[in-house]
C-alpha cells in the first residue's frame, strides 16, 4: 500500500528540535493608549481642559474672550449647592454652567442672564447625551452663546 502525501507524516516537524528551531512572528505590544481627557477627575477636568477650550471655541467663533471662573456655590434661580463655570461677556452678559454633581456626566443645566439682573430661567443641558465629552461641552455652550446672538456677527 502507498502512503499519499496528504497522510504522511513531516520527519521536519516531527523532530523536537524543528519545533524551537522555527522562528515565530513576534507582534509589538501595542501601545497603550493614554487616557481620554474626559477621563481626567472633574476638579482637573474642568479648569485645565474645559475653561481653556471654552475661551478658545468663544474667540474662534468671533466672540469677544469671555471672563470663566469655575467654583462651587449656589446655583442660580433654585439656589442648589452645585460646581458650575461662570462666564463673563462685553455688555453685562453672563452664563452658568452648572453640574449636579462634580462629574461632567452628571445633570447639567445652564443659565444666562444680559444687564445687571438675575437670572430667572434655568433650562437643562445636554440631558439626551449618552457621552460626555470636551468637544460635545464645548461645542454646545458656544452654540447656545451665539443662540443668544452674544458671538460674532449675527
């Protein structure tokens, strides 16, 4: 009887020594990606990414640089104890962003307010989001900025 190539046994990799002496591919270790800035703890978050990108979003868009203060305290209209950023415009306009809890996921609302008064509004923010990002934060505050035709020419 005769054996066909299919069946017959390689005298190569039989041997032991055949088995080490084959070099394997060996793949780099990936590199470890660094941490989402969204990631970062809300007291870091908010001062070194959030404020500086905010300013820089209001004056790309041709606003005037705005004045932020990010603190705890009362939050407007209800008075609530929440982490907010505070924004100053030209022409007595101002805005707060405030968060529920010290985290840019929790429950977020934002108020704005022209001349000396009070603000009498607070309106929710961003609550459909599943994801909390810089840019998302950004982008939104800026949208609802020149909403109120406070940014560039309108």
């Amino acid at each position: 009887m005769t054996e066909t190539p299919s069946n017959t046994p390689d005298p190569v990799a039989a041997t032991p020594e055949a088995k080490t002496a084959a070099p394997e591919a060996k793949t780099p270790a990936p590199k470890a990606k660094p941490p989402a800035p969204e990631d970062k703890p809300f007291e870091v978050f908010v001062p070194e990414l959030l404020l500086p990108a905010l300013t820089q979003e209001i004056e790309a868009y041709g606003g005037p640089a705005p004045e932020l203060v990010f603190e705890q305290g009362a939050m407007p209209v209800v008075g609530a104890d929440c982490w907010m950023v505070q924004g100053r415009l030209p022409g007595e306009r101002r805005f707060w962003l405030c968060f529920t809890r010290p985290d840019i996921s929790s429950a977020k609302t934002i108020a704005l307010t022209e001349g000396a008064g009070s603000p009498s509004l607070l309106e929710s923010f961003l609550i459909d989001e599943k994801k909390m990002t810089l840019s998302l934060l950004v982008s939104r505050v800026v949208q609802r900025l020149n909403g109120q035709k406070w940014l560039g020419p309108n």
